[in-house]
C-alpha cells in the first residue's frame, strides 16, 4: 500500500476502506444534559421528541435527552447548555 498527498491510497476494491473513510467523515460529537428529578420516591428524567413531519407519527423509540452537535472549537459543557435552551427555549440553573 502507498501513500497519497492526503493519507494512505485505498486497495482497489476494498468496501470496508470506503466504509472506515466515510465513517471517519462523517464522525460528529454531540453534547447533551441529562435533566432529572425525583417526586414522591419515583425518578422522572426530561425527554424531548424531535420534530418536523418525519417524526410526527413517531413516538415509539423517538424519545431522547435534549442534545446536539459541538461546534468546532466549542466547550462540550458550553454546546450542551446551548442545545438545552434551543430545544426547549430555556435556559438551566445550577444544581441544588
């Protein structure tokens, strides 16, 4: 195998380089704050369902913390706040 001006050349016909390359594109990281409380001995957790017509009759498996991508440079922390009060248009306060 040799290399390129932009990594290692890819083996004719290797589908499992194409895939680990497009994985590697297509890598992201996310950010996201698990809200919960307890009420009467019982744990409740704050879920979001995401919209738009694609998951309108959706509701099974569709439940998530709110969440979202970090952006290039962005504190994790940061990016998960931000996420939080875009998705629920609220901001946080500290813990207790």
């Amino acid at each position: 195998m040799g290399v390129g001006i932009s990594g290692p050349k890819r083996p004719r016909g290797s589908k499992r380089w194409a895939y680990l390359c497009y994985a590697l594109r297509m890598a992201r990281v996310s950010a996201g704050l698990i809200m919960y409380g307890v009420r009467s001995g019982a744990l409740e957790v704050l879920l979001v369902h995401p919209g738009g017509p694609i998951w309108a009759n959706r509701d099974a498996a569709a439940w998530s913390i709110p969440k979202g991508e970090v952006r290039t440079g962005e504190d994790n922390l940061v990016a998960a706040k931000r996420e939080f009060e875009e998705e629920l248009g609220t901001g946080i306060s500290a813990a207790r």
